[in-house]
C-alpha cells in the first residue's frame, strides 16, 4: 500500500470522528432542551392524571393540590411535592415550588390509584332553575317546620331554591346547592299577632334533617278613646254635624279623620216670647280636651253649608288606653230683634220696646201696630227695616198682650199703639211705643158674653 493511500485512509476516519462526535453532542443537546417538556408533561399527567379539571377548596387553608385524580389540601405551609395553587387576595396563580414545611394532609395514591388511570373529581352540582324550582342536582336536607298554630307564613331558603307555607310540615324535602349550605328561616306575621322563627340560619349536610320553630304572641294595642261631638257658638247657634260622632278608639301613633258640616245661614226664626233670632257663619274653631292633637286640615262650601275636615292623632308609645273629647265648633254672627214689655195690661195702657243686635247690619225704620185677637186679647207687632251688604231686609216680630179682668172675659172696644213709625239707625239699638186700649170685662154669670 502506498504512502498516498494511507494518508487518504486516515483522513476519512478523522473526519468520521469528527462527524459521531458531533451526531453525540446534537443528541445531548435535545434532550437538554426537550427535557423540561417532558418533566411538564409528566407532572401533568402525575397531579391531574390528564383526565379533566378538579375542584379544589381553600377551607381553613392556604394551599391546594390535586395528585393522581385525588383533590387534596395543605396547611399554610406544605411540602414541596410539585405544583400547588396558591390563594391570593387578588386572584389565583399556579407557583412551581411549595413552602418547606411538612403537609396538613396529603393523600397518598393507593395501588389501584398508581396502575389504574383515575376519574376526575365531578363538577359541582348546578342549579339552572330559581324559585321553588329546585335546579338539578341530588343533594338534599329534610325541613320539618312546628309551632305554626296561626298560619304565620314562613320561608326557608338554599342556595339552590326554597320552601314556603302556613302551618306545619314534617321531614319536606328541600334541595341545597351542594354537599353542604346554608339556611335562611323567613316568616311574616298575621294580623294581630308578632311572629318570629328559630333558628334564623342553619349551616347544614346534605342528607340530614332539621327543624325550624315558630312562635306568635298576640300584640297588645293601647290608644286613645275619642269622643267626638259638635258645638254651635254663641248658644242657640246651630251645632255641625261631625263624621264620626260619639266615641271611637285610636290605635296608639295613628291618627282619626274627622268631617264637620254646618249652614251658612239661619234665616229670621223662632218667635218667641216676641223674640226673633236668625244666624249667619264665621269660622270654625275646636276644644279638644285631654292628650293628643287635633288640627283643621281644609274646608270649603258648597250648597248654603260649610265643611272643614279635621285630624285627630293618637300619642305614640301608650302603655295605656287614655280618654279625650274633641268638640269641632261652628262659630256663627247671631242677630236678634225682640219686643219686651208687660203680658198684661189695664185700662191705662203700657209701654213697649223693640231692640235689636244687627252686628253687620243698620237699623233704618221701626213699624208698629196693634190688634185685637179673636178670644179678647191683643197683639202688638213690630217690623224692624235694616241694611245689610248693600241690601235691605225685614223683620217682623209679634208679641201677645192680655188685659186684666177681675173674674170675667175681656172685650176689646178699641186698641192702638204710636207712634206708628219712627225711624232708627245703627247695628243695635231700641225704640219704644204706646199702647192705649179701652176694653170692658164680661161676667157670664150674669149673661152670654160677646
């Protein structure tokens, strides 16, 4: 072999080495790089098992970890094991360490766990429907309600729906948002009555039963008896008619609505004892007597009379029915025009005087007269002209006058009065009038009398 033929030779086997060690060191190379992929992939697959998503519950603690298809959880302080879900205030992020110390719990996957692929951790029951609907899910508790004598309507609510009613149920089902949930007791009172319902919140396990207590006692109500009455003033004015009358009771803190209605006028009326009196309204006023308080909340007219509605309210915080008398007056302008003078009368005659009180109104002209009546006595009349808001008015009264006999009937001969006329002014006043009259007595003893 020639020289040249071993230095070719020999430069083929350097390059060829050359070439391996490069092959080698491109192989290290990619597994470097592909490792941490692979150790992914395998811690993957070692806490998750690939099969899905689990839920994990921070109770009493910092940490969770899923391992092998089992959920688990750690204290504030685990092990380092791989991978841990860590809680922050904020949000929830994966960490690729764990703290040093040793776990609270951990499961340790059993035999079956490590050659057996696992299930993943089911999902939370969910709950699509609202109301008494239930939603779909299978976890229950039983609900038994006692005490529920008056119909007081209770409530008790899941996260996941609620039951309701008005007496007593034993051992009702009632659906829950999961393995475990919270109650909530709700009740509503009937009338007359204070109810309550215990307890107010249960936490409770699926599966289990619990019982909810109502209780009702009756309430008390104390007020204010009101007697409630209407007045005219001056007296003999007309008095209002009020709505209600008569005495009515007031639960403590409320209050009454009261109607008052009254004439806007009395006409001239009454004669008598030669007397006319007639009124026209002011205003309305009230006296209440006792606690509480009362005001004048509108009024208006209508149709000659007047109203004025009213509010009683009741004091607040009684331990104790009290009394009170509310009088709604009607404040009325009376006017009056009257003859006085003697009843009876001799054969000299007498004196008469008509007054009156107009207080908005002026006398202008007094007419008087007198007659004899049909049974031997006389009537003595008096018409009083007076102004008033620009119009003129008339009032006449009469008053009835017997002449004296000593046993006997009287017979008139003749009567008259002066003067006849006189004129007068102002808002009150009087004038007077001469009565002259010649009568005889008849004594039907001795005759029939005319």
């Amino acid at each position: 072999m020639s020289s040249r033929t071993r230095r070719t030779r020999g430069i083929s086997s350097v390059f060829t080495a050359v070439i391996m060690a490069l092959a080698i060191v491109a192989v290290i190379a990619a597994i470097a790089v592909s490792w941490p992929m692979i150790k992914s992939t395998y811690d993957k697959n070692y806490w998750s098992g690939s099969m899905g998503l689990y839920t994990l519950k921070f109770t009493n603690s910092t940490y969770a970890y899923a391992q092998n298809g089992i959920g688990g959880q750690v204290g504030a302080n685990p092990t380092p094991i791989g991978y841990c879900i860590a809680l922050s205030p904020s949000t929830t992020y994966a960490i690729s360490t764990c703290p040093s110390t040793a776990p609270s719990y951990q499961s340790s996957p059993s035999p079956q766990q490590s050659s057996l692929p696992l299930s993943p951790s089911p999902p939370p029951p969910s709950n699509n429907g609202g109301g008494n609907s239930g939603g779909n899910n299978n976890y229950y508790v039983y609900v038994t309600v006692t005490g529920d004598i008056y119909k007081a309507g209770w409530e008790i609510i899941s996260s996941a729906t609620s039951i309701s009613g008005t007496n007593n149920v034993n051992n009702q089902q009632l659906p829950i948002g999961g393995r475990t949930d919270t109650l909530i007791a709700q009740i509503s009172s009937p009338s007359g009555y204070a109810c309550s319902i215990s307890p107010s919140s249960e936490q409770v396990m699926a599966g289990n039963s619990y019982t909810f207590v109502v209780s009702c006692q009756p309430i008390t109500y104390y007020g204010c008896l009101l007697t409630i009455k209407g007045q005219g003033s001056p007296s003999g004015a007309p008095s209002p008619s009020v709505n209600p009358s008569g005495t009515v009771f007031i639960p403590s803190g409320q209050s009454q609505d009261i109607t008052a209605t009254a004439p806007l006028a009395v006409s001239p009326h009454g004669v008598s004892n030669g007397k006319v009196v007639w009124y026209n309204f002011i205003s309305w006023s009230d006296k209440l007597n006792g606690q509480g308080t009362a005001n004048l909340v509108g009024m208006w007219t209508s149709n000659g009379s007047t109203y004025s509605t009213w509010q009683y309210e009741c004091p607040s915080g009684l331990v104790g029915n009290i009394t009170a008398i509310l009088t709604i007056i009607a404040n009325y302008r009376g006017s009056y025009v009257e003859i006085s003078g003697p009843s009876t009368v001799r054969i000299l005659g007498a004196q008469y005087t008509l007054t009156w009180n107009i207080p908005s109104g002026n006398a202008t002209q007094v007419q008087w007269s007198a007659s004899a009546t049909q049974y031997g006595g006389v009537a003595i009349t008096a018409t009083l002209t007076y102004t008033e808001n620009g119009s003129t008015y008339q009032v006449t009264v009469s008053k009835g006058v017997t002449p004296y006999c000593l046993g006997g009937v009287p017979v008139v001969e003749s009567v008259s009065i002066s003067p006849t006329s006189q004129p007068v002014s102002g808002s009150s006043g009087s004038a007077t009038a001469s009565l002259t009259i010649d009568y005889w007595c008849c004594n039907p003893m001795y005759g029939r009398c005319p």
